[in-house]
C-alpha cells in the first residue's frame, strides 16, 4: 500500500541584521515567555565591581525584512505590547556562543561585518568561550562574570549544532531539525553598555547610565513553503484515454517577495541571481518606503511527453483554497514553453512525445499583488489529455526556485502524482486455430452491463445500443462506442481504458484523503475489470454469446499472448426445406389452371357469337 505524501519545506534564513531590542516573542498559541525581568540598569556612568555581568539572546523569527522593526536598545520589553514582538514565532534550540575581544591598536569595533579578526580585533584569551542554546521560550543567557573584571566587547555569534547544521525547532508543533538557511550576522556586545536613547532627532544618543545585562534579539526570516503536486485534486488519477484531465502544481508561497523598507539598512547575504553566487552587501538608503522585491520567483513542470498540454492558468488564494483568483499572463506572471516566451493564452503544444517545460515566473507586479492581497499559496493549473490510444503511467513534478534578497537561492522539488491508463488484446480463431478476421467485439463496465447491450463509448460513459442502431441516451456529438475489429491476423484490441488504483471505501468515485481507509494501491494491484461482447461474427462463424470478463493492469498492454482468446464455431447446414418433385407438381398446377381459364374465355366468346 502506498502512502499518501506531502512534501513541505521549512527554511529559516537571517537577513543578516541584528535588532538589539528587548522583550520577546509572543504569537497567538505559542509558547510563552515569562514577564520581561528586571535589568540591572545603574544611572551612574562609572562601572561598580559588584554587579553580574550578562547577555541574554530572545530568538525569533520574521516573515519579510518589512518585520525587522527600528533597531533595540539592549533593554528588556514587555512582548505583549512591543509592537516588534507581537505575533512573532519562537525559535527553540538554536545554538550559540560568545567570545571576548579586543581591538588591535586603535580601532573601533562595532560590526564584525566590517572588522575582521587578526586584523582588526583579536581574542581575549584569559576568557573561556561560551556555548548555549535558546530554550522553549527563546531565550538563552550568557553570565561572563562580576564585576570590572568582566567588562569589554564581546562577540557573538550563531553556530551549528552536533550534525554541522544550522538548525532550530518550533515549541508549538514540536519540529525539531528545522533548517536555518544562514546564520544570523555575528555582533558585538559592551558591557556594560551605555543605555541608549533618542533625541528629538531620532538619533541615539548617551543618557549617563549603564546597563549590566543586555537583552538582545537577532531575528531571522523564516520561509515556509509547502509543495504539493496532484492530479484533479489527487494523488492518482485514471479516465478513458483522450478525456481532459488537469494537474495542479500548488506551492505555500515564501514570505519576502516584496518587503517595504521605512528606514536605511543594509542587507547582508545577498546573492547574484544568474550564478547564485554571493556578491556585495546591498545597503537601503531610501527614498523611503522603499520596495524590495525578490530576484526571482520560479514554478518549473517538465511535463511529460506523452502528455498534450491544452493550456495553463495560474491562481492564488488567501483563504487555503476555498477560493482562487486568476492572474494575468504578461502582467502578473510570464511563462516560457521549451525556453521560448509565451504571451497570451493558450500555452498549448499538442504533439505526442515533445517536450513541454513550462516556466512561470512572477513579475513584480505579481509579487506586489500577491503581498497587498495576503495570498498565502499559488498553483499552476495544467490543462493536458493523451491520445485516445495511450496505455501504462504518467508520472509528473514541478519544482520551485526563489531568491530573496538577504537568503540564499532556494531550490524545491514536489512529489510525483499519477495517471494510468491499461490496454488488452483480443485473439480471433476458429477451432482449428485459423485466425480469423471481420470480428467486432464491444466492451461494457459490468456483466450486467454487457447483457443489457450497455456499452462503452469514447467519452468514458456507457450507453444502451437499442435494436435499431441508436443509443440511449443518444451519444454526444463526436462520441462513439469503443469497437475493436479483428483484422486478418485475428488480433483485436482495446487501448487506454480506464483502471482502479485506491479503495472507494464510500464509492464516490474519488479518493478521499480523509478516510484512511481509501488507500492508493501497489502498482501491481493497479487494475479493472471488462466484459468483452461479440456483437458481429466473421461470415460464416456463430457469435461468442456470452460475454468474457477480461482484466486490465498497466502491463497488460504489453504481454506476449493476448488476454482473451475467442474460438467461433462455424454455421451449421440446416435441412432444405422442399425438394424438386413438389416444384414440379406447383408447376403443372399453375400450368393446368392458366390453360382452363383460356379455354372457359374462349368458349363464352364463341356461344356469345
């Protein structure tokens, strides 16, 4: 039995800045944060040699650069009211450590971004690195020490855990091993440090005190994308070959593809979109709000080549799919079939065994329309069929591909939904194994069916073939009874009929992923049964009868000997009705009256004279 697969991809990315504000996360649901603690904040400006000496990190995540909020201040907030904390997501286990520096020569240390070690700084070896890692409510504390002894610069900065990964996991669901795509920017750390706060200005300026425990708040950007491929709806899919059948790529979609700027920043990270390799920091001078959109948003189905492609349409919706919304090609999205451009509806080739790699790509407009609307996924609807002859399994994926500003270029593959289609041979003889030719067979759903005169026909559906010659109901325009002739080496065929692939527990018809008992099955199982009728005999030849039950697989199509053997007997010679010595006797008769009837004429003509 098969499993039912959802494949999702959860990728936390920093954007490589550091916001040094105090208080935590708190999202609806989520594990919660203790009150915000009391900071050891001395309003004089001179060290004691009696107060600890702190840094604690509250780890979070964001959802676009748009959230980072205005930088901290090293101070404790209460998570319920900040209004950069509200509603944000905790991350657990993320791992850490701190080491002391110092400046070589006279140099200023405030953004190890910009100053290196060895060359710049270099470390305080009496001080023993520090490791950690945040607890459920986010939080992990560094205690360097008492008093004057502890005080300098300290570097801090994100590392990987046991396996070499940079990972966190999410106290609410419980998901451990999540990726962190990049790290957080490293930073530095006085302590104490001068509290911070703003003249009328907006800068920031000394206000004489010093804090002794500073709370910090690196945050990264979290993408979560969910990718799910599914043929009408569902993991698998069988109809009469030569029906319309669509695929449907549906994708979460990532958060970033446009993040609105309110203050200058610089973006580290940031990576050349042709040849995804890092490049220079991009720094944000305005003029604000400025609009900063992704480098790239890709959906990319090679699909199949037996596959017709009909066209495509491209949807977004806000509410989980209970509805979707078109976009617009050329305006929201552009679309290239085989690496050519295409701009206007349909996005068809229908040649059987070409290749059809579509690509779709938001615009920026589109990536603007997704971000004001709050749409949560996109999908790529594909409007394909086969060729009314096509028998075995198709298989299908898409992939993703994005780039954020301040993430690496991102690469995601969906699972492979499928259709199937089954095929079977007829073999024509007499009783002397003479093939035998002009035989034509039609095929119905059931016994029942088949003894009713309820057959087949190209559209899927059956339909009663009355005495007359016409149907009930009357066959549509351009529909017609699937009919297979023996041709002069006695072979018959049927192609591309529909099989059975999951258990329809509440025959609907459907597969209900709710109902765990409506299972896909192995592919071997994957099969349906047939009633072959005999409806015209070769001349001379009686007809089968009775009806033949035949089994469909994926690989009947293919097997060596047919699947159905049908011997007809020969016409019997019935005896003649009448012989010549009666004919004869009729003749003489018919002879004797015409001669008695002249003669009766001729004589009342002659008593009249």
């Amino acid at each position: 039995m098969k499993t039912k697969r959802r494949w999702i991809s959860r990728v936390a990315v920093s954007l490589g800045l550091l916001t040094m504000i105090g208080g935590a996360a708190l999202s609806a649901g989520s594990a919660a944060y203790a009150a915000p603690p009391a900071q050891n904040i001395s309003n004089n400006p001179v060290s004691d040699n009696t107060s600890d000496r702190s840094i604690t990190i509250w780890k979070y995540e964001i959802n676009s650069a748009s959230e980072l909020g205005e930088r901290g201040e090293g101070e404790s907030l209460d998570p319920s009211v900040a209004p950069d904390l509200i509603g944000k997501q905790i991350m657990q286990d993320v791992n850490f450590e701190i080491i002391k520096v110092e400046a070589i020569g006279n140099g200023d240390l405030t953004d190890p971004l910009q100053q290196v070690e060895g060359t710049h700084w270099q470390v305080v070896s009496s001080f023993t690195r520090q490791t950690g890692v945040t607890a459920a409510d986010g939080s992990l504390t560094f205690d360097v020490g008492t008093g004057k002894a502890a005080d300098g610069i300290y570097l801090v900065r994100e590392i990987t855990d046991s396996s070499g990964e940079y990972t966190y996991t999410n106290p609410d669901t419980g998901e451990t091993g999540l990726k962190i795509n990049k790290p957080m920017d490293p930073f530095f750390v006085h302590l104490p440090q001068t509290k911070r706060v703003k003249d009328p200005s907006g800068d920031y300026i000394s206000s004489g005190e010093l804090i002794y425990d500073v709370h910090v708040h690196p945050k990264n950007i979290v993408t979560n994308t969910e990718l799910d491929k599914t043929v009408e709806g569902g993991k698998g899919y069988s109809i009469k070959a030569g029906q319309d059948f669509q695929w449907e790529a549906t994708t979460a979609l990532p958060s970033g593809l446009l993040s609105v700027i309110d203050e200058a920043m610089t973006i580290t990270n940031m990576h050349d979109p042709v040849t995804g390799l890092p490049t220079a920091n991009l720094d944000i001078t305005g003029p604000f709000p400025y609009e900063l959109y992704a480098d790239y948003f890709r959906i990319t189905d090679d699909l199949n080549t037996a596959l017709l492609l009909k066209d495509i349409v491209v949807q977004v919706t806000d509410d989980d799919g209970a509805t979707w919304s078109d976009l617009t090609i050329g305006t929201h999205f552009d679309v290239e079939l085989n690496g050519s451009a295409v701009t206007a509806h349909p996005v068809t080739n229908m040649t059987a065994g070409a290749a059809k790699e579509v690509e779709v790509s938001l615009t920026e407009a589109g990536m603007k329309k997704l971000t004001e609307d709050k749409d949560t996924h996109i999908r790529v609807v594909y409007k394909t069929t086969v060729e009314q002859d096509f028998n075995g399994k198709i298989t299908n994926k898409y992939k993703i591909d994005y780039l954020i500003p301040g993430q690496e270029p991102t690469s995601e593959t969906s699972d492979e939904p499928e259709y199937y289609n089954g095929g079977f041979d007829i073999k024509k003889t007499d009783k002397a194994g003479t093939d035998l030719s002009g035989a034509e067979f039609h095929i119905a759903l059931t016994e029942d069916d088949a003894k009713a005169k309820k057959y087949l026909a190209s559209d899927g559906n059956s339909y009663t073939l009355n005495d007359d010659g016409t149907s009930t109901p009357a066959l549509p325009s351009g529909v017609n009874y699937l009919t297979s002739t023996s041709d002069q080496d006695g072979k018959a065929h049927f192609d591309g009929l529909k099989l059975d692939w999951f258990t329809d527990s509440n025959a609907n018809g459907k597969q209900d992923p709710d109902i765990t008992s409506e299972a896909t099955w192995d592919e071997a199982d994957i099969k349906k049964d047939y009633w072959v009728v005999e409806t015209k005999s070769p001349s001379g030849y009686e007809l089968l009868k009775t009806p033949k039950k035949v089994t469909v697989s994926l690989t009947t199509h293919n097997n060596t000997d047919p699947e159905l053997t049908v011997v007809n007997e020969p016409k019997t010679k019935l005896p003649f009705t009448g012989g010549t010595g009666t004919m004869l006797l009729v003749i003489i008769a018919i002879g004797a009256i015409t001669i008695g009837t002249a003669a009766i004429a001729i004589d009342k003509k002659r008593r009249a004279v």
